[in-house]
C-alpha cells in the first residue's frame, strides 16, 4: 500500500512542476498533431504536443498561436536532432522507384525534393514560441540550445530507447526522459539509425530500466492507451504517461477514416516495424504495400530522408484518396485499445480510472 501511494505521489510532483493535473501527455506525432488535439489534452490537464519535424519556422508560430486560442494549458513542442546528411545511390534509387511505380505515380531519384525545413531555424522559431517543454528524439541537442532553452525556462525531456541512451541524455542536461519502448507507433527513436532495428525493447523491461539508472523523472511511452497500462507504468517507476495511437481515433486528431477504422481494427501482430515509407525504422499497421516492400526480391529502402522523398508521391495519393493498402499509416501495438471519444473525455476518464486502479 505504502509503495503504490508512492507512485501516485511520484506523478503529481512531476505534474505539479509543470503545472498539469494529471501525468497524461500527448505524444508529439509530425503531421498527426493539430492544435484541437493538444489542447482537448491540456483542458483535461495533461501536456499537449506538436511534431514539428516538418513545419517550417512560421508554421510553428501559427501552430502556438492556435493552441493558444484554445487552451491555457502547457504543451511540448517536438524535433528530430538531425542524422548526418544521406549517402545517394542513384543506381539502387532507381531499383526503388521501379519498384514504387506499382504503387504511386512514377518518380525520379534526381526530380526528388530531399531537403527538410532548416533544423537551426526551426530551434529558434520553437525557442520564440516559448513551450512548456522541448523535446528531443533521434539524439540530443547541442549544449548550447539547451542552455538557451533553460534561459527561458523551458524543460527539456528527451526520448530514448536504451539505458546508455538515457545515461547519455541525462548527462546533457535533460529535465526528463521520455523512454520509448518498442512497442510504440511512428518512429523509433534510437539515436542511431543502425540501432533503431537491433535493440528492440518492450517497454516492460526499458522502465524500469531506465528509472533505475537516472536520477530525472522517466516518462513511459510505447503501447500505452487505456487505464492499465498508465496504472502499469507508474508502478514501474515512470512520473507520466505519454500516449500516441491513443488519441489518434478522436474527432480532434481529423485522421483519414481507413487509417483510424484500420487502428481499431489492428491486434498487436497487425504492425511492424519498417523503412519503406521513410528510410528510419517507425511501427505502422500492415498493408498491401508493406507485404510486397518487405519481399526478399524487392529493394531495400533508401536511407531516410530519401526514402522519405521517393515514396512522397504514392503517400500523398494516398491520404487524398483514403486508401489504406498503401498509407502511412503509424500505429502502435495497443491499436485496438484506441477510442473513439473526444479527447478531453478520454484523457480525464483514463486518469480517474488509473488513479482507481493505483489507490
Ligand atoms: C503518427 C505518429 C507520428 C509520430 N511522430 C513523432 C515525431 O515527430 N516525434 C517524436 O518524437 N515521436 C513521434 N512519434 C512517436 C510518439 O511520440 C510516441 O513515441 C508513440 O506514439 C508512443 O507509442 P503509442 O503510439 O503506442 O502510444 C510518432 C508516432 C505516431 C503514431
């Protein structure tokens, strides 16, 4: 009895430094993210989120500014810390867009729009925008950033999947770390691209892991999406719970409807782990263009981004279509725990029934 009041105890100091009344926060999804969702969460008392991988500095400020007119509540905003720029192989490349050909309009490797909005830009527009917290995924950042970022204040809570990782990311200064296990949806955030698909770790085993070998507050993510498993973290050591595919079936995440039937639809085994839509290694529910990328007879991805850019055009398809067999379509591997309700509903009938569960 003693233990559980202590982890209850654990989650409201986590919250009550950041201002939250409940340890539920959103998990940061580029292009899955808008605005209503976060601050559906943070009017609940959770922490919203924004991916911000792919929005330019402007778009940043406007996504702020667009929370804000809906929530008084806190939110993180999200980046990649960027790999070494890509090696190109035109020669496989073009293996790959004969192989994508049977699946979205024709592509060629020299017509492809590699770059990426400019991570330095995009630190500054997030630092101006003045979140409650920043993260990381993918490595950390430079001490310099994280200096200017705590100038102003802000937290910093960055992902990891392996203890080392989350010893390193504690030595660079991070206030917390989000520890993802492998079960979660969307990318994996290894800092290294080659690691992201060899430590593979469920996040049954990480925590606990993780918790006993920092001394910051750990954040579980991976797989959690109903009361048991928030009840389940804390008593594994996290401070909160982060929830991705979760919150992706509410009417605020506005997903296209295949991919959000397909989530409630998907048991565990109904994801993998793949490179064929970007190059990086990120759990989606399984389609037909996924069987058919992981043949033995079809290429291997190029490396992210590039990947990213050759399949660009059959994504985009795609989502304006609404077809599923050949959408990226992110899930993780509690899908079918996802609900549909609006999302304020859900994060606040989560926590009480967790708090029930841990009392
Ligand atoms: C659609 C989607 C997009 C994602 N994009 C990002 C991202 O841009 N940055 C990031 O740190 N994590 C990203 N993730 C991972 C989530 O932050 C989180 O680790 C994951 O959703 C947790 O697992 P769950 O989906 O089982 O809850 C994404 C996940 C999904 C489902």
């Amino acid at each position: 009895m003693a233990k559980r009041e202590t982890d209850i105890a654990r989650a409201e100091k986590f919250c009550s430094s950041l201002g939250l009344r409940m340890p539920i926060l959103l998990a940061p999804m580029a292009g899955a993210c808008p605005p209503q969702l976060s601050a559906a969460v943070a009017n609940a008392g959770g922490l919203g989120a924004c991916g911000a991988l792919l929005m330019q500095p402007d778009a940043i400020q406007e996504w702020a500014a667009s929370f804000r007119a809906r929530s008084n509540g806190g939110f993180q905003m999200n980046l990649w810390i960027p790999d070494p720029p890509a090696e190109r192989d035109v020669a496989h490349e073009r293996a790959v867009c004969r192989f994508l050909s049977d699946w979205g309009p024709e592509v060629e490797p020299e017509a492809i729009e590699v770059a990426a909005p400019d991570f330095s830009e995009q630190c500054e527009a997030m630092l101006e925008a003045g979140p409650t917290v920043i993260s990381s995924i993918m490595g950390v950042y430079s001490s310099e950033f994280v200096h200017r970022m705590k100038e102003k204040g802000i937290r910093w809570f960055a992902t990891v999947t392996t203890v080392d990782e989350a010893k390193a990311a504690e030595e660079a200064g991070a206030d917390a770390l989000v520890a993802q296990g492998m079960e979660a949806g969307g990318h994996r955030g290894a800092f290294q691209a080659e690691s992201a698909e060899t430590a593979m770790i469920g996040l049954f085993s990480l925590l606990p892991a993780v918790v006993d070998a920092v001394e910051v507050p750990v954040i579980a993510t991976g797989g959690i999406a109903d009361a048991r498993g928030t009840a389940a973290a804390l008593l594994l050591g996290a401070s909160a719970v982060q929830i991705g595919t979760g919150f992706l079936r509410t009417p605020e995440a506005a997903l296209p409807s295949v991919w959000s039937e397909g989530i409630g639809r998907a048991n565990p085994e109904d994801t993998r782990l793949t490179r064929a839509f970007s190059g990086r290694a990120g759990r989606s529910l399984v389609n037909d263009y996924l069987r058919a990328a992981h043949r033995p007879d079809t290429p291997e991805p190029a490396p992210y981004p590039v990947q990213r850019s050759l399949t660009q055009a059959m994504r985009s398809e795609a989502t304006k279509n609404n077809e599923l067999s050949r959408m990226q379509a992110w899930a993780g591997q509690s899908a079918h725990l996802a609900q549909t309700r609006p999302a304020e509903e859900l994060a606040d009938a989560l926590w009480k029934q967790a708090e029930e569960l841990l009392s």
